[in-house]
C-alpha cells in the first residue's frame, strides 16, 4: 500500500521493515491515538542502527504517520459545474472504514478513523460486513440542484449528507427496500438530494449487502443530474415495455392455438414464453416497479425460480412436440437427465426463498450453467438429425423450434 525507496544499506534495511510494520498497522487498524503510536514507533527505533540520525528517522516517519491520520478524517471534495455536470467517484480516491462485526451506526462510525482505499479487504468481502465511506459534493453550477447519487446494487444502502450547519439528513435504498421507502422510486438503488449552491455537503454511505448476491463487485458512485436520471429511466421503460408487450401477444397467441388443437406442446410453448418475459421483467426492473413492488424478498429470489421453470418449460415442450420418447429415445434420456437437474435446482430455490438461505450466489452459477445446457440441446439436437438424414417433417418442426 505505501511504496518506500529502496535502502542500498544493509543496516538500513530494518528501517524499513519498522515503516512497513508501524505505519500499516497504526494508520489503517487504527488500534490507539496518536499519541500512542507515537510511543510505539520510538520503541520499535531501538532496533534502528546506530549510524543513523534517529531524529530525523523520527521525524520523517511522524510527519507520514500525520499525513496518514489526517487523511483519514478528511472528506475529499469532488467539485460539480456547468462543464461537468457529472461525476463519478472511484472508490479508490475516497476513504473507507470496514465494519465486520456488523455494530456501528453513523453517531459512532463519525468517531472512526478511515483509511485508504482497502484492496485486500475488497478481494474477500462478506455479506455481512458494512462498508462505510465518505466524500464531499461542492454544487459550483451557480444554481441549486436536484442529484442522484447512483449506487450498484446491493442489499441496503443508507446516506447521510450534512450541509453547512452540519445537520445531517438521511436518506435510504437498495434492494432490499420496499418501492415506496426508497429515495428514488426505481430498480435502481439511488439517492436524490437538493445541493445548494456554493455549499460543500459532507456525504457518509453506508453499504450493507446482506445476502451474498449483493455482495457489489466494486463501489464505483456516480452522480448526475435528476433529470438526466429521468430521462435515462424513461428510455429503459419504453424499450423493455415494447418487448415485454411483444412477449405477452406471443404468449395470448399461442394460449389460443392450444385452445383450439388441444395440443399439450402448445402450453409447454405459452409456459416457457411466460417465463422468459417475467425474467426479463426482473431483471430490467419492471417486476419491482410494477409487478410486485412491496415484495423485494420475492424479486432476490425469484430468479432462482423462474430460470428453472423455464428451463424445465423448453425441454417439456421438446419432448411432446418432438415425440423424443419414440423418435430419439438415446437423447431423451439426456432430457430426462436435464429435467431432474432443473426440477431439483427448482426445489432448493423455492426452499431457499421460504426459509430466507442464503445460497445465491453459488446458485445462481448452478443454475446459469444447467441453462447453458438446455439452450444448448436445441442446435446439437438440429446438427444430429441432419446428420443422420432422418425425416424431413422432424428436422422442419426443429426449425420451427427455434
């Protein structure tokens, strides 16, 4: 984390190791007051060679430690104007405090000192742990405004921003957050503030993942302007509904074809076309805006659920439209071995949804590889019998498939 000139002197290696070994371990820890690393990077000098100025090798190493321990009370300032009305903050550029006992709160974590940006803890984080960062917002656009801070998904998410009088307000979202108690109405998880001109906001965010899903692969925010906010949502909206809309005709059509023939593959088809647009209905965050916005437990889990049935949906319909049973008895067996493999990953994701078990994260893999196979089957299925020249009327209602 701190780079160090290489020593050319032997002697003067151990020096280095007591830098490597006090400055970390006080600054980023924070196990003491100053004043108590002080005393200790003096003990640890008696091991420093003699040929060395020791006050100078104090002082230089108490004028980093006072760098550090000063940075970790600062709010770095992040400047929006008219030129750049946007800003993206890397989460690298800000300071951070790890809470993995889950115990503070913001009346305790302001007493905290933070530290850079910490790399190792990222690499193995928990869904348990809190995730605690802080910055300044300074609005030099000339006018008050209205910003979303955007945040990647994650389980809650709670921000406090204090203004010059240093009353802080706060605000809340994530995903595990009903509709109507998140700042922002949406799927995304977003804040929105009013940011006065001329006026530097102290912004505290408090991520907590909860559940492994929403463990975030990086904690990248980004702020913009609400009605840039809008106008993107709105776009999003418009396309997923015409697609969504074009799901549903195709589903109502098909529903009256297998009124009419009677025909048992017709409802695997309208079944499996069901399930693919309520997938895409959570994934792009139409289920939780409009279908059921005041169960986000069910909008985590349903993904669990709804692959596997669509899964399990495909390959029924394979199999009555296709007559496999009888026409291909070898690759219905390998059906019949995807159908237990879906049926039983259907099974743990409705238990784990009932008893709230925090699998998802394994899986989801799990079942994103069984649906790999399944999508697979229909072009190795299409190959096979062109290969093996079997009758035209099958290798057409292959083609129909797709």
């Amino acid at each position: 984390m701190y780079k160090f000139t290489t020593f050319n002197y032997p002697k003067l290696k151990r020096i280095k190791h007591i830098l490597l070994f006090v400055l970390p371990n006080e600054a980023e820890k924070r196990k003491g007051t100053f004043l108590q690393a002080q005393g200790k990077l003096q003990r640890c000098l008696i091991a420093a060679p003699n040929s060395y100025s020791r006050k100078y090798f104090i002082s230089f190493c108490l004028a980093m430690l006072f760098v550090i321990v000063t940075y970790s009370q600062t709010y770095p300032v992040f400047t929006i104007t008219k030129n750049q009305p946007s800003q993206l903050i890397n989460p690298k550029k800000v300071p951070w405090y790890i809470d993995k006992n889950s115990e503070l709160n913001y009346d305790s974590i302001v007493q905290k000192e933070f530290y850079p940006y910490p790399e190792k803890e990222f690499l193995i984080k928990e869904a348990n742990w809190r995730f605690f960062t802080k910055f300044s917002l300074l609005n030099n656009t000339g006018s008050d405004r209205e910003y979303v801070l955007q945040f990647q998904k994650t389980g809650k998410i709670e921000v406090f921003i204090a203004g010059k009088d240093n009353d802080f307000v706060k605000l809340q979202t994530g995903s595990l957050l009903k509709l109507h108690e998140r700042s922002v109405p949406a799927n995304t998880d977003a804040i929105k503030f009013s940011f006065q001109k001329n006026i530097n906001y102290k912004i505290v965010v408090h991520f907590q993942p909860v559940y492994s899903l929403y463990i975030p692969l990086n904690f990248t925010i980004q702020v913009q302007e609400f009605s840039a906010f809008i106008k993107s949502d709105t776009r999003r909206l418009l396309w997923q509904g015409i697609f969504i809309g074009i799901i549903m005709v195709m589903a109502l059509y098909n529903f009256f074809i297998f009124a009419a023939v009677k025909d048992i593959s017709y409802l695997y088809y309208v079944l499996s076309i069901i399930s693919v647009g309520t997938y895409f209905a959570f994934y792009y965050g139409i289920g939780i805006e409009y279908l059921w916005p005041n169960n986000p437990l069910w909008d985590i889990f349903c993904y669990t659920l709804i692959v596997p049935f669509t899964a399990i949906a495909r390959l029924l319909f394979t199999r009555t439209y296709l007559h496999t049973p009888h026409q291909l008895p070898a690759l219905n067996r390998l059906m019949n071995i995807l159908l237990v493999a879906c049926s039983l990953t259907f099974l743990v994701g409705l238990i784990s949804f009932i008893f709230r078990i925090d699998v998802l994260k394994p899986f989801v893999e799990i079942i994103g590889v069984l649906n790999i196979l399944v999508l697979m089957l229909m072009p190795a299925l299409l190959k096979y019998l062109k290969q093996k020249k079997l009758a035209g009327n099958l290798h057409t209602k292959i083609k129909n498939l797709f």
